[in-house]
C-alpha cells in the first residue's frame, strides 16, 4: 500500500479520535499495543494490519468498511442545536450587521449578489454554473414541522428579546413574528447553485466555508475576475430574510474530513439581547457541538454531516451530487415593498437575473453560457408556478444578439441591416500602482452596437461589463445626433473581451478595484485611490468618454447615402426655436432642447422630445405641435397617433402637463400618416411647444 494511502488513514484516525474525544493513548490501551504504534499510524509512516483495523473499527463503534473505505467518519450521535455568541467582556455591543445595511434588503439586488457569487465560484469552467431559486410558501403542519426542525421554540425567546430593541434591525424582526404568529404563512427563499466550488475548507481558518459563516468583510474570491471584492454580498442573503436567518446545504468540490455531501449549518445574525439574564452578541449557529473548538469556548457548535432525511425536513434537499451550496433564506420578503406576493416575488426575481446576467447567460455557437438560472415557486411542497429558465433572447434580444455575435466573430465594422452588430474599439489606460517605477499600459476594450428591439423600453444605452460579464452599469449615451434610428451597445472591458494578455488583467484589476461595494460604476474609490498613482479618474473618465465616442461613430455608419433613406433623417427631423407667432421664444417660456427619432416602417415619424422648462410654481399645460416643414407655402400641421409621456408630465386631453418645479421633462410621440399632407421623406417635421389654449401663462 502506497505512502499516500498511509497517510490518508492516518488523517482520518486522527479526525475520529477528534470527535469521539478519545487520546492516542486510550486507543492504544483498547487495542493492546503502544501509543507508539498508534502515534505512527496518525503520521503517516505505518499504517494497521487487517486485523488491527477490524479491531479499530470495533473500538470507534463502526463497521469495517468505514475503515477500510474512509469516505465517511465513523459514526458518532451528536446532539444538533444553536450556539449563541456570549457578549463581549468589555461590554461591547452591536445593534445588529454592518453588512448587511450596504445593501437593500430587496429581491432584486439578492438576485444579483447571490448569483454573481456562484459565478465567480465555477467550479468545471468547460459547463456553466447553474442557479435555480426556489420560492416555497409553508402553510398549517407543512410550516410546523419546518419550525419543529428548526428548534423554534429555543429561538423564540431570543427573537422576542431582539424585538423588543428599538435599533433599526428590532422592528423588522417584530414585524416578521407578527406576520409568523397572525398569517400562519412562512415564506422560504432557496438559492440552489451546482457546478460551484461549494463551502470547502476549515471550519474556522482561512476557506470558503469560514469566509461565508464565520466572518463578515472576507472576500476569499478564488478568480482575478470576481465580480465581489468586499465580502458584502453574501450580507444579502440574512438581509433578505425577516428573521435574519438563513440555513446552509453545501456540496463540496473538493474533500473535506474524508466527504463532499451535506455539510450543513444555519447561521442566525441577531443584534445584542439579553435572554434569561445572560447577555449574547448577535450571532448564533445551528450544527453539532465542537468536541474540541480551536477557540477554547464551550458549546461551540460546528457543521454537520447531515443525513438525507435530516436536509429534507430543512428544506435544504439538492438535485444530485453536482458541487455548489444551498442558501435558505428563512422568512424571505422583498423590503422594496413592489414585490408583495410570491407571484409578483416571482417575477421580480426573473426580470433581476435577466438583467443584470443576460450576458452571461448568451453563448455562442462553439461557446457555453457562463451560467444558467430559473425560478420556480412552491406551496407546501408542490408547484405554484412551473420552473421559468431565464432565457437572455427573450428578455434582451437586441443586447445578446450583439453579444452573440461577438462571440461568433460575425460582427461589422459598419451597420448596413437591421440585425447586424458594429464593433469598435475603446482605449483604457490603466495607470502604474503607486510608489512603482511602472508605467501606463493601454488596454483595448470592446463596443458593440446594434439595432433595438421593438420592445426596448430604454434605447440608445450603453451597458459596460467586465470579467464574468455581469452588467457593472447601463447610462443613456449623450450627445447623439439627431435622427439616430434607436440602438443598443454593448461595452466589454477587462476579460469579459475573452482576451488573455497583461493588458487584459491588468484593466481587469483596475475596473474591479475601481467599482463601490455595489459594483454599479466604475469611480474614484478608497482603493484606487491607495492603489494606483495619481491621475486614476482622470483615466476612468477618459474610458467613459472614449466609450461614448466610439458608439456614436458606430451609429454615424450606419447611415446610407441615398435620397430618402436614413441618411436624411437628419435633415428631415429637427426642432422649432420659434413661437407660435415666428417670434423667438423669451426665456421664461418651455422649449424644444432635443429630438431624436425615426421614420416607422408605415411612414410615421415617432421621436423622442426633451424640453427645457423655467422653474415656477404651478404647472405647464402646453400643446406639443408637429408640423412638415414643406418646401412651399406654409407649414401645415399633422396630427399625434400616439402621445406618451415620459418624464416630469403627463397627457391631458390631447395637452401635456408638464409638474411644477422642474427644468426638464421628456414624451414621445408617432405620428398619424392620415394626417399628413405629403409622404414624410418629402418634409423636415418640426416640434414646436404653443400654449394650450385656456392655459394660464
């Protein structure tokens, strides 16, 4: 038998003496020989004869296929319960989690966080990582029996002591007791990913498992293109939760104590309470009782090698024995206060993933998605509403069909049709780390521009990503010459160009360090600030600026020069400086500051309208007129088949109501061909804002 079998054994010799409390020497007197011989077991130099294993398998009360095997620990009945942290010595005290106050306790943003995570945690980077999110209302015995395996009846006291604080986190938690004892309805949010690394390592020292469980503010990222860099997100898991509590099934990558399958723990985050005169600091753990904690603090509890019928009544079953964790979010809800029911929960929850991960989710041709996820919803164990895969053509077709394209190499360097996809390229310049002899280096990242969809509800935006793709930020591009045909684009930076090259992880480093614990922008923060030399946002807002340029270009080529096509959209569209009379308007009266907008396929024109309003106290009714600027004779009016408004206003009787207060506000509009006198190529259209009538100036 080899040296590393030896050894192998002795680790899992030793970890059985852990936990049935038992010395080298007590094992040594059970079997009759010297504490030597065991000591040379434990080390790895010798390993037992047959018949000493079947007698170490008698004294440790296990079979002798455990021993030989080792693939499971030697059976040991340890009672499971929660340990409370005690409070401070020093009389410290913490009203609740820091973290957990970076982010809103809403749906979406846990979509967000929580998938990112698994996708910075895949495991096979040749398969994506999948994330299902299990919505599961419990109701009568089906909610009991979940709070009888919890051991609700030990949690309660403490609960009713949190909520009786008034610090910020004591009324949440009033007000999931009240909903828990007067709705007999308790709703459990399951975050299910597989093919991810799972919660390996330690149970206290540095590793997945103490990172998420243990400590608050550590990161542990196993990639340089982590989407996470604070250790904040997974704050939104018991920020989500009305109880704070949430429990975990994980599936380790990797082994650990000799297995892989159902490491199990509950982590509960309480402020500080007093509970039968004895004081405790916040946080508490369900899981079995150290026998031997590294911290020296009795009653300790650590996680568990739980059975299956142990991880079915605590909801925390998983589909197979593919890597990955389940997060359990007990007494879920949605502190955005848009998402009241499961339904809407459901929905909320499906619109998040495909927003923030539609990328991710596109491949191409030879190419696998990043990742995969759905949502499904449950009551009392059966389906509510059917599995929904996020599908990212659905959701975003104009933005994956760019990504897609890119990924194939089937893009353009000029738009020519309706589906085809522009690409450009943007300088970065990433500065040298401060205190270093470095020098810049340019990276060059990716833009790609497309046509929209009918049904993009925001057009002409830029949406930039880095590493695993998922969206860092999405702003209107400025500036845009007038008569743009509606589009999308697409910025992609760092890896998410799926380069490989010093430049590549250079700007990666620098993107990432430049984004806020919400990774929503890419700014001046305390660690490009202490990282980089002087001059970092004036690069980062070269990047911004060069994006945008480069996007506008893209959209420039895709005119044709010919007589009538989109090339004289420009020419054919503009705005009316002047008043109804032809006088110029005075200053303190609404005015036309921008239009953009398109011939339709049946030959109206729908634009886009921003307008300049003077503040004053009351509101604006104003009249939105649209007129063909024919070549002779006067300029006859045409009529709106359709009014919408969008910002600061809202349509009455054919008018706009522009709100008091304001200095900006924005409709569209579309044209009704019947009304017009000639065809629309043959006329600019103007827009001109007159006085409704009745109006008070």
């Amino acid at each position: 038998m080899d040296n590393e079998r030896a050894e192998s054994f002795g680790v899992w010799l030793a970890r059985q003496l852990k936990r049935q409390e038992m010395t080298q020497a007590e094992l040594a007197a059970a079997l009759g020989i010297t504490r030597a011989g065991v000591s040379a077991w434990i080390t790895g130099r010798a390993e037992p004869r047959e018949d000493k294993k079947r007698a170490i398998a008698e004294v440790l009360g296990t079979d002798e296929a455990t021993v030989h095997l080792r693939t499971t620990d030697a059976f040991v009945v340890r009672p499971i319960s929660w340990y409370h942290r005690r409070a401070h010595s020093d009389g410290g005290r913490e009203y609740g989690n820091a973290a957990a106050f970076a982010f809103d306790a809403d749906v979406s943003v846990l979509a967000r966080e929580a998938t990112q995570n698994s996708l910075d945690e895949r495991d096979d980077q040749t398969r994506p990582v999948r994330v299902r999110y299990v919505l599961h209302e419990l109701t009568g015995e089906h909610r009991q029996q979940f709070l009888q395996a919890l051991q609700w009846d030990e949690l309660l006291p403490h609960y009713e002591a949190a909520a009786a604080q008034k610090q910020k986190v004591g009324p949440v938690i009033a007000e999931g007791l009240r909903l828990l004892r007067e709705t007999d309805t308790l709703l459990l949010l399951r975050v299910d990913d597989y093919n991810a690394s799972g919660l390996t390592g330690p149970e206290y020292d540095d590793g997945r498992f103490a990172a998420v469980v243990r400590r608050q503010l550590d990161s542990h990222k196993s990639s340089g293109s982590a989407g996470g860099s604070y250790g904040l997100g997974k704050a939104t898991l018991w920020a989500t939760s009305r109880l704070g509590l949430v429990l975990i099934n994980s599936t380790l990558s990797e082994h650990h104590e000799g297995r892989t399958e159902r490491r199990v723990i509950g982590r509960l985050d309480l402020p500080w309470r007093q509970v039968n005169g004895e004081a405790y600091a916040g946080p508490a753990w369900l899981g079995e009782e150290d026998p031997n904690p590294e911290y020296g603090s009795k009653g300790v509890t650590r996680s568990w090698w739980a059975d299956e019928a142990t991880v079915d009544r605590l909801q925390l079953s998983r589909a197979g024995s593919d890597p990955g964790t389940s997060f359990l979010v007990v007494g879920a809800h949605d502190a955005a206060g848009d998402a009241g029911t499961v339904q809407e929960m459901h929905e909320k929850l499906v619109r998040s993933l495909a927003e923030n991960f539609w990328a991710a989710m596109t491949h191409g041709e030879t190419s696998a998605p990043l990742v995969e996820a759905s949502v499904t919803t449950l009551r009392n164990g059966q389906v509510l509403i059917k599995e929904e895969r996020v599908d990212p053509h659905v959701h975003q077709p104009a933005r994956s069909r760019a990504l897609k394209a890119y990924l194939d190499g089937t893009t353009v360097d000029r738009l020519t049709g309706l589906d085809q996809v522009a690409m450009a390229h943007v300088p970065l310049t990433v500065p040298p780390l401060s205190g270093g002899a470095g020098t810049p280096m340019e990276h060059h990242a990716v833009v790609l521009v497309t046509p929209a969809d009918d049904t993009d509800s925001l057009p002409n935006q830029l949406e930039c990503m880095r590493g695993n793709r998922m969206t860092v930020s999405a702003r209107r591009v400025p500036d845009l010459p007038m008569g743009t045909n509606p589009f999308q684009a697409v910025l992609l930076a760092g890896r998410a160009t799926g380069r490989a090259s010093d430049d590549v992880d250079a700007a990666e480093r620098f993107l990432r360090a430049a984004e806020p614990p919400e990774h929503d922008d890419w700014t001046r923060t305390e660690e490009v600030a202490a990282t980089y030399a002087r001059g970092a946002l004036t690069r980062i807002r070269d990047f911004r600026r060069e994006m945008n340029v480069a996007v506008r270009q893209l959209v420039a080529r895709r005119e044709k020069k010919t007589e009538g096509g989109p090339a004289v959209l420009r020419e054919l569209l503009r705005l009316d400086a002047a008043g109804a009379a032809g006088g110029r308007r005075i200053d303190g009266h609404p005015t036309v500051r921008n239009v953009d907008g398109g011939l339709e396929p049946s030959g109206a024109w729908r634009v886009r309208v921003e307008v300049k309003l003077p503040v004053r106290e009351d509101s604006w009714l104003m009249a939105p007129v649209a007129k063909f600027d024919v070549r002779s004779g006067s300029k006859p009016a045409v009529q709106w088949a359709e009014l919408v408004a969008e910002e600061n206003c809202r349509v009455e009787n054919g008018h706009l109501r522009f709100d008091p207060g304001v200095r900006a506000a924005s409709f569209s509009g579309v044209t009704d061909i019947e009304s017009h006198p000639v065809a629309a190529t043959m006329a600019r259209l103007i827009i001109d804002l007159q006085k409704a009538r009745g109006a008070a100036t």
